[in-house]
C-alpha cells in the first residue's frame, strides 16, 4: 500500500503539477492533503481544479490548514482601514478574490485533524499543524511534544505547516513532515513532499524532492497582482523561490516585521504594520 502526502501548497499550481504527474504511475492508494492550498502563489484556481479532479477519481484524504481558518474567518475580506497594510493583509485578499463559494464551502467542511486506518496496518494521524491547534508547531516544543503524542495515542503523526521535512521519533510514535509542495524553505528550493509505503506491518516513509521551474513561477508571479496587492510579501516569496532567504519562513519575515514595527513605535497590532518595516525586514535577509 503506497499513500502519497502532499502539503503547503500555497496555490503553487506548477508545483502541484509537477508533484501530481510524478505520482500517476507509483500505484498510489490513497492521497492525503494536509492543507494551506491557497497562499502566496497566483495559482489558486489551478490548484483547486486539479485537487477536484484528483478527488473524482482518487481516494483522497483533505484536512483544513491554517490558511483555510483565516479566509473563512473573512481575514480576506475588504477592510477599507487596513488598505494602507497590503504587506499583511494583501495575500488573504487575493485568495478571497480568487476563490469560489464551492471553494470556501469545501475548506469549511474539512476537519483539521483525522486518522486513516487500513486493514492490517497501524493507524497514522494526520493533520496540518498538530491534532490539537491547526496551526501548532508542536513537535518543536518538549512540553507541546509529549502532551501530543500522549493524547493521539497513535504509533504515527505525520503533520505539515512549518515547511520543512521532519522524520522524528518520540519513545514509540514516528512523526514525519512531508515538507511542502508549493512554498518550502529547505535549501535548494524544490516541490517536496512523500509517498508512505507499507512494510511488513510497518510504515516507511519515502521523501521525494523534485526540481522546481523557477522561471514559470517567478513569470506567473509577476504576470499577476501579487506584487501590486502585497508589495514585500511578494518579494519575499520570490527571494524564498530563489533560495536567497535562508531558511527563513514567510511566518519568520512576518515576526521580524512585528519586532521593527515594535521597536519604532512601542507597539505592534496585526495588521497594522507599515510597510518600511517589512522593507527592513527584508533587508535583513541573509
């Protein structure tokens, strides 16, 4: 039995692509979508068009990620006050705009964590961030880590959100990150993800990492709104497909923003950060 794991697409329809077309011809039994299929990418229709049809004719697994939860709580609807903000608030916009009532009732209807069973094979959860928070990077923290493992109660944990590949054990429980599709952070920059093989009773996992089409994206990137709709967010993600941001997260440049932000003024409420700072923040950018 082979399920394939896919996650943090980020509407990055090349990427989604490329990952698809490898996986037609490995026997795939079940795929499983961990979440964030809208972000920072202009892709958002072809993404989701891709995911329906996958779904007509696949056994498929989705669970809601982090940007799912913000554009169903309308973070991405038009607040005329945040319109000097579009750094932090320009991608929910685009993807609200991007994104059908279909699109938004099948987000609503995904859970944020469940577990596949199949017959003779040791169950695996699967979530976005942890079983517990969407948006939990929990097996960072010891405390977070043994609170989880203890409560799923289950031999595997495979999660995504923080963009990068994880194999980790935890006294008995296997946790393992596929990485991410569309917007990963591992260097070089390339569409990850993985493919779970069973094994004599047991899971393995296989890590796949496939080259990426940088200039596609980077032509599609500027052939949109992004960079007019979410100025140095969008610069980021460029310098992130170029692999000239470290291994910084667009979460990371969005913390750097908030600490100048704080350190100017005193203070820093989301979304109300000006623009300089994110200016300066990727200025610091290794």
């Amino acid at each position: 039995m082979n399920i394939a794991v896919l996650s943090d697409i980020h509407g990055n329809h090349v990427a989604l692509k490329t990952c698809l077309d490898y996986l037609k011809d490995k026997e795939i039994d079940t795929y499983c979508f961990l979440g964030d299929y809208t972000g920072e990418f202009p892709g958002i229709e072809q993404s989701m068009q891709m995911l329906y049809e996958l779904k007509e004719n696949n056994n498929c697994v989705f669970i809601r990620g982090n940007k799912e939860n913000y554009l169903l709580s309308d973070l991405g609807k038009e607040y005329p006050e945040w319109d000097e903000y579009p750094s932090t608030v320009g991608i929910m916009r685009y993807a609200n705009k991007h994104l059908t009532n279909k699109d938004l009732e099948f987000f609503n209807s995904l859970p944020i964590t469940t577990t596949l069973k199949n017959e003779g094979m040791p169950d695996i959860i699967i979530c976005h961030g942890s079983p517990r928070k969407v948006s939990e990077k929990f097996a960072r923290d010891e405390k977070a880590l043994k609170e989880v493992v203890e409560a799923a109660e289950a031999k595997y944990i495979v999660c995504g959100h923080t963009h990068r590949i994880m194999e980790k054990k935890y006294e008995d429980t296997y946790i393992w990150n596929p990485g991410a599709v569309g917007a990963s952070v591992e260097l070089p920059y390339s569409y990850r993800f993985m493919i779970i093989h069973s094994d004599n009773g047991e899971w393995k996992p296989e890590f796949v990492s496939l080259d990426p089409d940088v200039d596609k994206i980077l032509t599609e990137m500027k052939e949109s709104e992004l960079y007019e709709i979410a100025p140095y967010w969008t610069k980021f993600t460029e310098l992130m497909v170029m692999g000239a941001c470290g291994k910084y997260t667009h979460g990371g440049f969005l913390t750097r923003a908030m600490d100048i932000c704080f350190e100017k003024n005193g203070e820093c409420n989301w979304p109300k950060i000006p623009e300089e700072c994110y200016a300066e923040a990727l200025s610091d950018m290794p």
